[in-house]
C-alpha cells in the first residue's frame, strides 16, 4: 500500500514536472514583443476605452454640459473631484447654479468611472491619455473647465399651443406633450433615483461598518487600533449618509420635474 502511494506520487510530481518544462520551452520559441516606449508614442495603441484622465470635453464655442450639479463630487469615493459654483440670475429671473471650476486630482484617481456614470449632463468622460507622469504632486490638480468656458444654453423651449377656439362640432384641440423634453427629463429621474438607491445602499453598508468597529472598540477600551478605526468608519458612515440624503432630494427633484 505505501509502495504505491509512494510511486503513484513519483509519477505524479514526473508529470507536474513535464508540464511546466512544456510551459517553459513553449515560451522560449514565441515571438517576443518588445513595446519601443517612448519611441513609439505615436503608433502606440491605446483601447478606445482605456481610463487614462478624467476630461471635460467642450465644444467648438468653449461649451461644456456641466450644470454645477456636484453629483459626481458626491458620488467619488476618494474627494477626487471638487466643484466650486456660484449662483447666477438667469433672463428670466431665476436663480440657477454655474459652474466656476472643477478640480480633479489625478493623484487621487482610481478610475472607477463612478462620476461619469452618474453625471445626470455626460458633462465628464474617461480620455486614454495615459502620460501623467509630473515632477511635482501639485500639477496633479488640474481645472478641467476651459478659461472663460460656459455650460451649453438649452434650446428654448417652445411655447405651449393654445388651445383653439372651439368651433361647434369640433373636437377639442388637445395640447401635444413636449416629448423630447419629457423623455430627458423622465430618463434623468430615472438615472437620479438609481443614484439615490445606489448612494443609500452605501450609507447602510458603512453604517454597519460603523456599528461593528464600535462594537469591537467598545470592547477593547485600551485597543488604540480599534478606537481610531471607530472614529474613520463613522466619519466615512457620516459622510455618505450626507450624500444619500443630497442624492434622495435630487432625485425627489428630478421626479417633480416629469410630473
Ligand atoms: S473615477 Fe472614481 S475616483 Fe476617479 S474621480 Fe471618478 S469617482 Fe472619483
Ligand atoms: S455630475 Fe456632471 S453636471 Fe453635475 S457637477 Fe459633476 S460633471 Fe457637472
């Protein structure tokens, strides 16, 4: 019995053995590609879809789509991104946010696309630059707004049709929904409310976060590990439980807008 069990694993280390010197001699007869960086910058291949930098693209009149909204701040994990705003008093007299500057550190940037999924504008999207490479941590801040840029005017909405002066016999004339308007506004609530249950859920998982480092700080007093962890999940809890409720009022906001 041990004599077999014996060469069963003989024969079997032999084979493992083969395998890999099969790997190894596979690998020694493929062509080998050697990457020419920095030489071949400009034939580099980069995928269209690579997570290079985070931009604010602008079109040909120095127009950006972002309303000032701070959803993406919201939403970023890291305090990447910081956008300043002012209010502004628009033609016809109401009150609406502009956008000043939007920050981003790319030092801070892990790429996990949260803020451009959940930009209600498609204000923000991920470029493949890859090179961001800087001497100093400083120039890792960049304004991703252009000088003297501004957000895109909407299109005026047309005004409603009155209703014609009813003539007898004549059906009624009824007044034909903006469907575009209501569309954008109907998929917009739509993205807010996923964004609000998305943000609520995040609260709740950090909220118990927080209640289980208390547990266990609170049971281990003289433990200064676990009093310091205490006080980093419930400032994290603290903060998305702000940013649920922001997100909830938004997205309560975005459903007024469809009715
Ligand atoms: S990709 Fe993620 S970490 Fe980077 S700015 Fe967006 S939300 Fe923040
Ligand atoms: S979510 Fe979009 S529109 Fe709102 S501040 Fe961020 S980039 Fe601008």
């Amino acid at each position: 019995m041990a004599n077999t069990s014996y060469f069963a694993g003989l024969i079997g280390g032999i084979k493992s053995l083969c395998t890999g010197l099969g790997v190894t001699f596979r690998e020694l007869w493929t062509p080998k590609i050697t990457e020419r960086y920095p030489e071949n910058r400009k034939e580099n291949h980069i995928p269209e879809r690579f997570r290079g930098t985070l931009v604010m693209p602008h079109n040909e009149n120095n127009e950006h789509k972002c309303i000032g909204c701070g959803i993406c701040q919201m939403q970023c994990p890291n305090g990447t991104i910081k956008v300043e705003t002012k209010m502004v008093e628009t033609a016809d007299g109401k009150k609406k946010k502009q956008l000043v500057r939007y920050v981003y550190d790319h030092g801070c940037c892990m790429y996990c696309m949260l803020c451009t999924r959940a930009c209600p504008q498609g204000a923000i999207e991920f470029s493949p630059e890859y090179e961001g490479a800087v001497f100093a941590r400083e120039s890792l801040f960049k304004v991703l707004n252009q000088p003297g840029s501004k957000c895109v005017e909407k299109p005026a909405r047309p005004a409603a049709a009155k209703p014609a002066a009813a003539t007898e016999g004549a059906k009624p004339a009824v007044a034909q929904p903006q469907t575009a308007d209501a569309d954008a506004a109907k998929a917009k609530a739509e993205k807010m409310a996923a964004a609000a249950k998305k943000a609520a859920e995040n609260a709740a998982a950090a909220r118990a976060a927080a209640n289980e480092a208390k547990a266990a700080a609170e049971a281990n007093a003289a433990d200064t590990a676990l009093q310091e962890a205490w006080k980093e999940a419930e400032a994290k809890a603290l903060k998305l439980e702000t940013a649920a409720k922001n997100f909830a009022q938004k997205a309560a906001e975005a459903a007024a807008d469809v009715k």
